[in-house]
C-alpha cells in the first residue's frame, strides 16, 4: 500500500526523498514478516468462512410483527 500511495505522490508533482534509510515498504522484503502476515489472513478468512458457514438470517421485529395474524403493524 506505502508503494501504490508513493507512486500517486511522485505523479501527482511531489519530489523524490532520497535517504539511507528504509521506507515503510521495506517490511515486505522481510520472509518471515511476509508469512506471518499471510498466515493472519489465513484465519481471518477461516474465521470469516466459519461465521458465514454457521450465520442464520433472524427476522426483525417490524416483519415479524407482520406475519403474525390480526396484527397492527
């Protein structure tokens, strides 16, 4: 994301920051940060695909006073 926000800087006119040291970008050269952040996606999305597999609509309260008999709604 700090590479595609710096790109939009540098074409928008800002100018080159030249240093020694690292950018913000410079933890995606890092193996190990990498595949420690890919395993949090991995079971965020476990855990995503866990809720979806076990969610069940519930009707509000407004429909389900509308399906009862007799009822003013």
């Amino acid at each position: 994301m700090a590479n595609k926000v710096r790109g939009l800087e540098l074409q928008a006119g800002l100018p080159q920051k030249k240093s020694n040291r690292s950018g913000p970008a410079y933890a995606y050269n890092v193996k190990a940060l990498r595949e420690q952040e890919m395993e949090i996606a991995r079971w965020a999305e476990t855990a995503y695909e866990h809720v979806v597999a076990h969610w069940t609509p519930r009707p509000s309260k407004a429909v389900h006073g509308r399906l009862k008999p007799g009822a003013v709604g």
